[in-house]
C-alpha cells in the first residue's frame, strides 16, 4: 500500500474512534479518560484457552490484595471474531480496558490510537529489556510501546503413545512421507471406531495449514515495491496444499467447515491420535472439568516434519500482547493488572502450568529439562510470520485463508480455483484495507 493510501486508512479509523467517543467523559489529559472514584470494575477479554484459569485466578487474587474494593471481570473471547468485537468495542465509549491482542493484530489498533501509549510505562514492567524480539516488534507502532508482551507460541504435534504402540509405529514420524504413513496405519488399526482421526484436522485450521505452504516455498505474500502481492497460488504453496489434503481426506473426521476452537476437548475424548497443536494445548486436554487428566501420561509431542529428509516444516510464530485501551477509565488499573500478568512470577507460571513460550529470553530455560515443552521451544526456531502490513488484521477478519481452506477440504473448488480467489483477496486487502 502506499504510505498515503495507508495514513488516510489510519486516520479513518482513528476519525471514527473519535467521533464515537464525542459526549463521553471528558478526557484526562493523559490519553485516557477521567478515572472513576469508590469501586471500579476492571474489565479485561482474554482469549478463551490462553492461559490456564488458575494462573488467573491468582493473579485477580494478588491483584485483589493491593485493590480490594475493586473487581476484576474476565470476559472470554473466540479467535474467529474477535476483530469484529475489538472494532466494535473500540468504536464505542466503552471498550474493555485491558485486552488480549493476536501479535498480528496489534498494529491496526496501534496505529488508529485506540491503544494508550505505555512507552512512559515501561520502566514498570519486568525484563521490559530482555522481551521477545518478535513480541517487542509486534508492540512498537511508529516508535511507541503500545503494548505489554504476553507471550509466543508455536505449534508441534501432540499424540497419544498409545495409540502409536497398538499401531506398531515405533517412533514418530520424520518426513511429511513419514507423517502420511503413519496416520493411514492408524487408521487401519482404528477402523471399527468411526469417530477416529489419526489426523484431527479442522477446515478452518489456517495457523496449522502455514507450515506446509511454506515448507514446499510457497508464501502467503509478498511485496513489490509499495504494493502487496497475494501469492498463495503459487505452484510451491499449492503442492503444500495438495499434502495437507491427502492428510485431511483420509485420515480427519473434524469438521471441513469447523475451527480448531474446541479441538483439545474432542481430542480428550479419546477419538484421535495426532493434533497439530500449541504446547499449552496439553493443559486444556488435561483440564478435569472439561478434558482428561488419565491422558497425562499418554500425550507427547513432535514437530511437524518437514518433506525434505532431516528437516522439521517451519512454523507460524504466534503470540499474544496486552493492550490497554485509550478510553479506559481505569488506566492505573488496567497498569497494576497487565504488571502482573506480564511479570515474572505468572509467565513463569504461565510457561511451566500453561506450556507457553514466555515473554522473556531469561525466562526460556524454563522448559530445558521437559521433553514435551522443549519440542515447543525448538520448532519455534524454525519458524514465520505472517505478512508485516498495517492492514494484515483485515485478511484476518476477513476469514480468506479460513475460507480457502474450507472450499478446498469440502471439495467445492480445486486448489488452483481457490487459491486463485484467496490471493486476489488477499491483493486487494493489504494494499486498500478491505
């Protein structure tokens, strides 16, 4: 896009935020509006399975311990629209005031002013000098920290070892060759269950189809000058496609038109033998109110092999940050809340309870000694990131990949034909925005 096109869009909605705001309470002078007095409600959104309840229970406890007249509102929310909520909520007077943020999301919100500049704040904030570079990058929009890093993540497999025993598959897979072998002999060996999955794969499932458009070289896009180019048509990312495909068609019983929201509960179900999945994943499968803890000693993970001998298939480095919105109006809440959250005590319970990639390097040893979390921390060295455009966050509330994957997994277009289409979408909406 050029650098006009994208300042008008930005100050479009920057425009809109404003005047959605126009009547409220007058502003603080900060940024931020005019603190409330006696009892505060805080809310905060946070995506559902992002951190395991009691990581957040004693965080609120703390929390309630330095503001005990206070009250902390945790409202749960879905990936598949949570833009459409944040712009809504951002639009309006009174949005949450702290919310979780996809890493690829923070730069619209960044940009339009709908975050508060933390950049004189973060001194207060722990290991603010050893972040993740990606998580840093993803919170700094032209020069300020509009954001608190949460943590990263990336995805490997995760099966039961049982299941690969009773299918005589001795070790797992190295090559995607590999890969296909063994989940069509699991389902060989489970062909009376007929809710089995060797290879639980949801249509929706974009984060987890990644890996194999790259490993083939294909790309989601790419950019020529000022301008954006779709490119998940090309011969590499399609013949990635076509891989993922024989996977899904012979060996998945999720449902083609599904995401993978609700994947770690069915998978405790004991119906599947492979997820492609995130470390932490294993608590949610785990949970004893809606997973399986006998399944402890039965998950193990490995990384998504790669089509070349050798090699694993690169991963998409995922992650979340913590934003606190501008027109909260309990901003020093909001800054006491996200504190602990992003510190040092909860991600370290954040990294060894929930299995995430903390926010800090000097908090990465954490997982050395874990054969299961270490598999995590090496795939994300081979690892990507979606396109570093302003307007990435429409491709996304626009559910192209999603909807591409669905139309091929059903059968109701070819690779080609929906490739095609996604990439023209994906062409015209980084460089207008929609």
């Amino acid at each position: 896009m050029s650098r006009r096109l994208r300042i008008a869009t930005v100050l479009a909605f920057a425009l809109a935020l404003l005047l959605a705001a126009c009547g409220g309470d007058d502003s603080s002078g900060s940024g931020g509006q005019q603190a409330q007095t006696g009892p505060r409600t805080l809310t905060v959104w946070l995506m559902e399975g992002s951190a395991p309840p009691p990581v957040i229970d004693a965080v609120n406890a703390e929390f309630k311990t330095k503001h005990p007249n206070d009250t902390v509102k945790i409202q749960l929310q879905q990936w598949n629209n949570v833009t459409t909520k944040l712009d809504a909520a951002f639009a309006g007077s009174s949005p949450p005031d702290v919310m979780e943020l996809g890493n690829t999301l923070v730069s619209k919100y960044g940009a339009a002013g709908a975050l508060q500049d933390l950049t004189g704040s973060k001194a207060q904030l722990d290991n603010n000098a050893n972040w993740l570079q990606s998580l840093t990058e993803s919170c700094t929009v032209d020069g300020k920290l509009v954001c608190a890093p949460y943590y990263a993540g990336s995805r490997a497999i995760i099966y039961r070892k049982s299941m690969f025993t009773k299918a005589g598959i001795a070790k797992p897979p190295t090559t995607m060759a590999e890969l296909q072998a063994a989940a069509d002999k699991l389902m060989q060996t489970f062909a009376s269950d007929k809710r089995f999955s060797a290879f639980y794969f949801p249509g929706k499932y974009w984060y987890a189809a990644l890996p194999f458009i790259w490993d083939f070289g294909g790309d989601i896009a790419k950019k020529e000058g000022d301008q954006w180019r779709g490119t998940v048509d090309s011969p590499e990312a399609q013949q990635g496609l076509g891989e993922l495909k024989k996977l899904v068609d012979c060996c998945s019983r999720a449902d083609k038109s599904g995401d993978e929201a609700k994947q770690d509960q069915t998978f405790a179900q004991g119906h599947i033998a492979m997820i492609v999945a995130n470390g932490w994943e294993k608590g949610v499968i785990l949970d004893k109110k809606t997973g399986n803890p006998k399944l402890e000693k039965d998950l193990a993970a490995f990384p998504l092999p790669s089509h070349n001998a050798g090699q694993t298939a690169p991963v998409f480095l995922g992650g979340s940050d913590l934003g606190i919105a501008t027109k909260s109006k309990n901003q020093d809440l909001a800054m006491d809340w996200v504190k602990l959250l992003s510190g040092t005590k909860y991600q370290t319970q954040m990294a060894t309870v929930g299995g995430v990639i903390p926010n800090s390097t000097t908090l990465l040893t954490l997982h050395q000694d874990d054969p299961y979390l270490s598999v995590f921390d090496s795939t994300a060295k081979n690892s990507r990131f979606t396109p570093t455009s302003p307007n990435w966050a429409n491709v996304e509330s626009a559910n192209i990949l999603p909807d591409m994957l669905v139309s091929i997994f059903t059968g109701n277009a070819s690779i080609a034909d929906a490739t095609k289409k996604a990439s023209e979408q994906i062409t015209t909406t980084l460089n207008t925005g929609s």
